[in-house]
C-alpha cells in the first residue's frame, strides 16, 4: 500500500467530499469508497464477562464451520470485537 502524499489525500478526500466516487487516470476509470471509517466515529458498548464468553463460543463456530447467527456477527462487529 502506498501512503498519500498531502496533496493526493486532500484531493481525495475532495473528491469524496463531493460524493463523485469515480476518478480517471491514464484513461482508466477507478471506483473510490471509504473501507473504514476513525474508531471514534462509532458509539462503544460496555461488554460484561457473559457476553465476552458468548461471543468467544461464536467465534469459535465461525472459525470451526459450524452453524451461526448473522446477527451475532453484526453485534460483535458492532462492539469492535471481531
């Protein structure tokens, strides 16, 4: 990965400012979208001993194959924990 230089990263980030997500270069056009979004933007959750041991079993299912809920995944998504 490449870092920007100042003036790369502030034209970008004009350009998704202005929600044109696509750029040309070289006669080529690229898609640009955001990937992840600073920590400090999302809200946390206090986690408490119970549901950091629900969420390891989940884990573990996920890794091993076995049967999960989707919903399980967004929620520890959401709690920053996977």
């Amino acid at each position: 990965m490449n870092k920007l230089t100042r003036n790369e990263a502030n034209l970008l980030q004009k350009v998704l400012e202005d929600n044109d997500h696509v750029i040309e270069v070289n006669n080529k056009r690229y898609y640009v979208s955001v990937m992840e979004e600073p920590r400090t933007l999302h809200e946390t959750k206090k986690v408490d001993n119970r549901d950091v041991q629900r969420y390891k079993t989940v884990k573990n299912n996920i890794l091993k194959g076995k049967e999960f809920s989707i919903d399980d995944v967004v929620e520890m998504i959401d709690m920053g924990i996977m």
